[in-house]
C-alpha cells in the first residue's frame, strides 16, 4: 500500500512540472555570459585576446609603492 501512495505522489509531481518547463533555459548562453563577465573583470597586463574592446592593462603598478 505504501509503494501505490508513494508512486502517486511521484506522477502527481511529474504533473505539476512538465517536462517543457525545464527545456526553457539556455544553460550555454548562460555559460558564454557568465564567461564574459569574468573576462571584463581581469585586471593587470591583459592578452591580446581579450574580447572586450573597452577594457585595457590595469593596476600594473599597483602596490609598488609599498616595497
């Protein structure tokens, strides 16, 4: 009896969310994104590949002033 409570509660839950829902996200132009965001936030003296035009070297200098 308890097998047939527990496998409706399974197929009640598979009705609540179908399987469509779960199709709907991106997950590789999510990765691209996240990539690029992380590449934008480099500092220092930064490749020739870098894919963001705006973003150049930065902090080269930094903390040699303290020794």
């Amino acid at each position: 009896m308890a097998a047939f409570h527990l496998t409706t509660a399974l197929f009640l839950l598979l009705l609540l969310f179908p399987h469509s829902s779960l199709a709907d996200h991106d997950y590789g132009d999510a990765l691209r994104k996240c990539i690029l965001f992380f590449e934008g936030q480099r500092s220092g003296k930064l490749p020739p590949s870098q894919r963001l035009s705006w973003r150049r070297d930065s902090a080269l200098r930094d903390g040699s002033l303290a020794g």
